[in-house]
C-alpha cells in the first residue's frame, strides 16, 4: 500500500494551493463557506493530479528506468504495477470528478479543462518546444481560476498573469536544473535538446522580471486601491521580490529548482518569507492597516 501511495506524489500537492489565491484576495478568506469549498476544490486537485502523475509514470516508464533518481519511483522500480497504478488513476478520476460538479458546475469544467491539458502535456506538448513550459504555466492557471470560479466571484485578470509569470519562472527553473544535472539529459527527456543554458537563463530572467513588475502594477492599480480600501499593498512587493531573488540564488548558487515542491518545503528563509508575505496580506487586506 505505502508504494501505490508514493507514486501519488504527495510532496507536489503543495501546488495545488494555488487554489487558495483567489479566496485571499477576494475579502472571503475568513467567511467559513467559501473557505470550506476551496478546500474542498484543493482535495479535488489533489486526486486529479495524483491520477495524472500515475499516467505520466506509466507513459515514461521507459525513460524513468534510465534515470538516475526516477528509477527508483515505485512503478519504475517495479514495486506498483502498470495495472495498479491505471485503476487508482480511474478510480481517482472517477470519483474526483463528480464531486467537483456538485460542488459547481463551473469548478467541474475548469477541472476537466486541466485533465484534459494534463493529457494532452502527458502525451505531445512536453514534447514541444516552449511549448512544455506554457503548458505547465496553464496547469497553475487552471488551478487558480478553479479557486475563484468554485466560490463565484470575479476572476482577476491580474491573477492570470501574476500566476502564469510565476508558474513559467519555475518550470523554466526546473528545466535548467534538468538540463545540466544530467550527463546525457536528452536521453531522459527528450525535449531538452531543444534548450539550452543561455535560453533558458534570458527566459528566466524575463519572466523573474515580468513576475515583480505585474505584482508591483496590480498593487498600484486603482482598481485594486478602490477594492481594498487601501493603497498599502505596494508594502507586501518587497516580500514578493526577495522570494524571487533567493529562488534565483537556489537555482544558481545552490544548483536547485529541479524539484520546485522540495526546494519550497526545505529552504527555511524562503518559507519564512511566504509566511512573512502572506502574513502582510492578511493585515494589509484584512484589517486595513
């Protein structure tokens, strides 16, 4: 049992708190409702994304076998069947996905919408150029909106972009640590020969960039000020950049960013500024200081 539960990857459910995004800055976070449906929405993504790791791991399981640390995955290793793995897929996909239309009709489109992109990346676009990386961005895309839709309010444009910028600043982190912490990386994922250091440090660098300045606007928008009542969300922006800059240090001093969930879940300055962050928020949004 404990390797069939491995292979659901627990450690990457961390993104699917994305999901919360919405709730924190919709004004709703501390009204217990909504608060339950979003959670509700993040256990929906956490079976959906299980049962996609586990068709992913039965679709590379030629490759996985050659790689230094994906090898020693369950079903790679052989301790979880081709077979087991396929019907805990189904059956977390055919209970996940009733439950996401009771709970809105929206939220269950949205959630067939990142199925059927995981599908689609599972299968041709991780083999596309740029394409790849758009396709992970989309995937946290989904997973916000879901937040928003499945508590019907009124979905940000800038939490589109700010979400789309900051997916794609980690996905292109974690190809460059795939990229050179393998002898032969082509061999192990394919698209890799398609990248190079020098690419994907200048993407990289334009999306880190692009992630700070559309965070900067939105807290200046006046929109925004009009909705909180405030103008002292600009204060929440150094957070946001230090976070930027030591994933950066991670990614280049310390050679990580291949396994984005571990390195967020590991580097103690990089979790106490997200609490810090968060933390600003909550004041700033919450009790208006």
């Amino acid at each position: 049992m404990i390797p069939i539960l491995l292979s659901l990857r627990p450690k990457q459910w961390t993104k699917n708190f994305f999901v919360f995004a919405g709730i924190i800055f919709s004004l709703e976070f501390f009204h217990l409702a909504p608060l339950l449906k979003v959670i509700d929405a993040f256990i929906v993504f956490c079976a959906i994304s299980s049962a996609m790791y586990l068709v992913n791991d039965i679709k590379d399981l030629e490759f996985d076998k050659k790689h230094p640390l994906k090898k020693l995955r369950p079903i790679a290793s052989g301790k979880v069947s081709p077979s087991l793995a396929i019907f805990f897929a189904f059956l977390l996909i055919l209970t996940a996905l009733p439950i996401s239309f009771m709970l809105n009709s929206l939220f269950g489109w949205v959630v067939v919408s990142y199925l059927v992109l995981m599908f689609s990346y599972t299968f041709f676009l991780k083999n596309i150029v740029i394409l790849d990386v758009f396709s992970i961005a989309a995937g946290f895309v989904l997973r916000a909106i879901a937040g928003v839709v499945v508590i019907d309010v009124i979905l940000s444009p800038w939490l589109v972009i700010c979400t789309i910028l900051l997916a794609l600043f980690i996905a292109l982190g974690k190809r460059r640590h795939e990229l050179l912490s393998l002898d032969l990386a082509a061999e192990h994922r394919q698209i890799l020969d398609e990248y190079n250091p020098r690419l994907l440090d200048q993407l990289i660098s334009a999306v880190a960039g692009s992630t700070v300045m559309a965070y900067a606007l939105y807290t200046l928008w006046p929109e925004t000020i009009a909705k909180f009542g405030t103008n002292s969300l600009v204060y929440s922006i150094p957070f946001v950049l230090y976070g930027i800059f030591r994933y950066l240090y991670l990614i280049y001093k310390r050679d990580e960013g291949g396994q984005p969930e571990k390195t967020l879940l590991s580097d103690p300055p990089l979790l106490i500024d997200i609490f810090l962050w968060i933390a600003a928020l909550t004041l700033i949004i919450y009790v208006r200081l």
